[in-house]
C-alpha cells in the first residue's frame, strides 16, 4: 500500500476520488506522524485534530454519496500561523497574538477548504514572519529533518511550513514570502514552493511584514503539486487592494514536461558567484540537464542587483515598523528581542530613503523584466548555503564572510522587490547530506513557465523523491 | 557617504518617530543603525534621477 504521507497530492486525489482511500485514513495518518515526530521537529503550534476529523469524516460521506468533489478533496493542509482561520488562534509566532482567535477565514484559506482541502493546524513560523533563519524563541525552533544528529535551521520565516512537508506532516503547507520565507525554507528542506507574481493570490487576511513586499503560495514536495494547489488559490480578490484581474490559467496543463527551445538565463554575477562550491556546482549541473532537455541557456546580470539590499530595507523596515508601531510603544517586551531591534530600525529610516528605496525597486523592476525579454526564466541558486545549525551566525560565501542571516536571504529578496514570480525546487544535495535549492523566475503573471521548467527538471531528475531519516 | 551617528541624533531620531526609547536602547542598537544608515546610503549610487518610485505598487 502507498505511504499516505508522502503520496503526492494528485495521488491522494486520485485515490480518494476511486475509493481506494478514505479522507479519515488520510487524515488519520497524518495525524499519527504528527503525533510520533512533531515533539521534536516542533512544526506547529496549533493543532486542530478533531476540526480535522470531523472535516474528514464529512469528505468521507461526500465521496460515499457521489456528491460532486473539490480539486482537492480530502488532502490535508498546514497552515503558517499568519493565515486567518476562523475560530482558531492566529499567532504570528507571537506572544502579543497568542490568543487572538478571527472570526473569518484568510481568502486562500476559504479557497482552498471550498476545493476539500482539509487543514490540520497551524504551523510554527518566524516572530511576525521579520527573519529568514526559522528560529522562534516562544513556540521553540523547528528542527531541520533532514539531519538527525544536529538541530539545523529550517529556513524561514515559513519554519513549520517547511519542516513538516519535508517530514511527511502534511502534504501540503502554505507560507508566505517577503524576502524569501516560502524558497529559502524550500531549499533548506528540500521543497519546491512557489512565490507568485506580486497580486496573483490575495493577501486578504494574512497578517502583514510588508504589504508591498509580501506575497503567499503554497510549498510542496513537487512543483506539480505547487502547481495544482496554487491554481485553486490564485485569482481576483476584491478583499485584497493589491489583488490582479487577470485570469488565472490552467497551471496543470501548463506542466508539459518539455523545455525544448526554452530560453534559460543562468544568473551568474552576484548570485552563483556567492554559492558555496556545492551549491554552485548543483545548479551548474541543473543548468546542463535543462541543456540536454533541449533548453538554450546563456548568462545573465541584472547590473544594480547589489542595492537591491538598501532599498528593500528602506521599504521594510519602514512598512514593518508602521505595522508594529503600537505594539512596539506599548509590549516591547513581549517581542524576541531580535524581532523588535529589527522593528526599531525602521525608525531611522527616512522619507527619503523610503522614496529612494521605492526609486530602487522600479530600477530593478525595469532590469529583470530587460533579462526576461531575452529568457523566458532565469535561474540561480535560491540559497547560496544549505541549512546552518541553529546557533551558526556567520557564514563563508564565494565572495566573502556573511552573517547567516544576511547570506539566507541575499538570492529571494531581489524577487520579493521587483514583484517577478519564483519557483523554489530542490537540485541536489550536499556531501553530509543537506539539500540544496535553486529557483527560476519567470515574467509577471507568468508563473505557468516558471511552474512547467521546474516540472520538467523533476521529470529528468529523483531529488524530490528522496527522504529524511526520522525516528 | 554617512556620518558616525551618535546617541543625541538617535534620541532626536527615535523621538521624531514617537518612540521613547531609553539610551541604553538606542546606545545597544546604534551600531545597527549605523550599519543600516551606511547600507542606505548606497542607494544614492543608483541612476535614479528620473526614475519614478514605484510607490503605485501594482503590477496590473
């Protein structure tokens, strides 16, 4: 019989769909791993088991009365503890939300129960998702299942998203990404995950870092599985001000397997350049399987992608300062202490270096969509490291030494900036074992190319099958 | 380039913003700050000049 919890959700539809499982088994099984590996990997922090139970047992009688079924009917989900769920605590990893409890569901949340998907919990994350390292000093830091004998970083802020996906958990996790929180916690874990274009799924209801830096989607352990539930998220939302008209393609159909003639700009300076030599010669390699594939890849710069650092901290730490304001006058305390110094910075930035910041993103803006004239994705590695230990603060790259946290978080943000859609998806692993990750990114609005070369890379290539080894 | 920032300037600064933060805070952030401010102050490297922010944010 299938391992129900690492089946891919197309599996698990398809064998819902026939009968050949039953939504409480699905359910039922996740729950049991949960409840055997969670004490240590530390992924949620909410768990709602008997929500999910009942949910799964109404999934059940639907099948049984040949009731008309969701796209995704029956496949437990994890939610990012940012995500509004009605009439259950959303923390923000916080402890000033610790008791906060919506009264209505995040507008992808509703989307995705509507097409079956039935949540589980909610996952740990990053304080206010302000850090890309998965750390969390009030719900513990979630542990890196990919090595048993010392606790590494999971990648954040999307921690718990990450983890328990790459742990067999739940199927699917959503996060959300303001400079990197669904790839960077994709590459650590071995996941693929996509960041949409900026507007592409609604932000209605999800606790903000940065409005205009953040954008939600979902991590898997496929890009066909990213591909299926990003389609029954994606779409107009009046709730979300930000929030696209066009229409939302079939990004299924999209996933062709074929890349002959695709145009691939391998994004050297600056990105691969900073790679660890594994990581470096992983995405090089997955550069020449694309070649083989019958894809054209040449080299790519984007010329001003070095301030691409000042002027997203212009805008964050501004936009996230503006949101914690109130709290940070009066519940300091109550923050990690790293969370809210970072908050406090923002108090030094000034209009004008807001205004210069927003200068900055249109420049970049206006040079990836230059690289994507010529490319129809470009790649580059969405780490330049595997996963540090938890208490690692400094790193090496291929340019020089780097605080973790700045080296995490380097190769995502430029992304979050300039709006442009970028898929996570795992290209090899290192000697001690570690994945590493790389991401292509693709013209506004046109995640399906970007979806369709991830996909076709997993088609020639097994890292996406392999497994942690979890007591 | 940016200028060492001391402890008045954050008071002033932080005050400015509406936040009353003591000077052992802002002393334990300042090289921080001026870590952020120098990083910042790349941004006057860019040909901005005629480029218009991206205040609108809204790709469609």
């Amino acid at each position: 019989m299938t391992d129900l919890t690492f089946a891919s959700v197309s599996d698990l539809v398809r064998m819902i769909k026939t009968k050949e499982v039953s939504p409480v088994e699905v359910v039922r099984a996740h729950l049991e791993r949960i409840t055997a590996l969670d004490g240590s990997l530390k992924t949620f922090i909410t768990l709602t088991e008997d929500a999910a139970l009942a949910a799964a047992r109404e999934a059940e009688a639907a099948v049984a009365a040949g009731r008309p079924l969701g796209a995704l009917h029956g496949v437990p989900l994890g939610l990012k503890d940012l995500y509004d769920t009605a009439g259950v605590r959303t923390t923000g990893g916080s402890k000033i939300l610790a008791e906060r409890v919506p009264s209505v569901d995040a507008t992808v949340v509703r989307r995705l129960r509507e097409a079956g998907m039935i949540v589980l919990g909610k996952l740990n994350m990053v304080e206010f998702a302000y850090g890309p390292e998965g750390l969390n000093a009030h719900y513990g830091h979630a542990r890196n299942p990919w090595d048993a004998r010392v606790h590494r970083m999971t990648g954040g802020s999307s921690s718990g998203s990450g983890a328990s996906v790459a742990a067999g958990l739940v199927p699917v996790a959503l996060g959300s990404d303001t400079g990197g929180s669904i790839r960077i916690p994709c590459s650590l874990c071995g996941l693929a995950g996509i960041k949409p274009t900026y507007g592409r799924v609604s932000r209605a209801g999800v606790l903000p870092l940065s409005w205009s830096m953040d954008h939600v989607g979902p991590m898997t352990r496929s890009v066909a599985d990213s591909a299926l539930v990003l389609g029954a998220m994606a779409g107009y939302d009046a709730a979300d001000p930000t929030s696209s008209v066009l229409p939302v393609p079939d990004y299924l159909a999209a996933l062709t397997g074929d890349v002959r003639g695709l145009r691939v700009g391998l994004l050297r300076s600056f990105f691969l350049e900073s790679a660890a030599p594994e990581v470096r010669a992983a995405v090089e390699a997955a550069a020449r399987t694309l070649e083989k594939a019958g894809a054209v890849v040449d080299e790519v710069a984007l010329p001003s992608i070095r301030q691409v650092a000042a002027g997203a901290l212009a805008v964050v730490a501004t936009e996230a300062l503006t949101y914690h304001a109130t709290w940070l006058r009066t519940r300091r305390a109550d923050y990690d202490p790293e969370v809210s110094t970072r908050l406090m910075l923002g108090a030094f930035v000034t209009g004008v270096h807001y205004v210069r910041g927003q200068q900055a993103r249109a420049l970049i803006r206006q040079e990836v969509d230059h690289a994507l004239a010529r490319h129809d994705v470009l790649l580059a590695p969405a780490t330049p490291i595997p996963a540090p230990g938890v208490d690692e603060r400094q790193t090496t790259l291929g340019d020089g030494p780097s605080d973790v946290r700045s080296a995490l978080i380097r190769l995502t943000r430029p992304f979050n900036f300039s709006g442009h859609p970028a898929c996570s998806v795992p290209c090899g692993f290192t000697a001690g074992g570690l994945p590493i990750g790389m991401q292509f990114v693709g013209r506004p609005f046109d995640e399906a190319t970007v979806l369709c070369a991830g996909d076709a890379y997993q088609r020639t290539t097994d890292w996406h099958t392999r497994r942690p080894v979890l007591a | 380039m940016s200028q060492p920032i001391d402890l008045d300037t954050l008071r002033r600064s932080a005050r400015l913003a509406g936040f009353d933060w003591s000077d052992a805070d802002l002393e334990a952030i300042r090289p921080m700050v001026a870590a952020s401010l120098r990083l910042l102050a790349g941004l006057e490297s860019l040909p901005l000049t005629d480029v218009e922010p991206a205040t609108q944010y809204r790709m469609l």
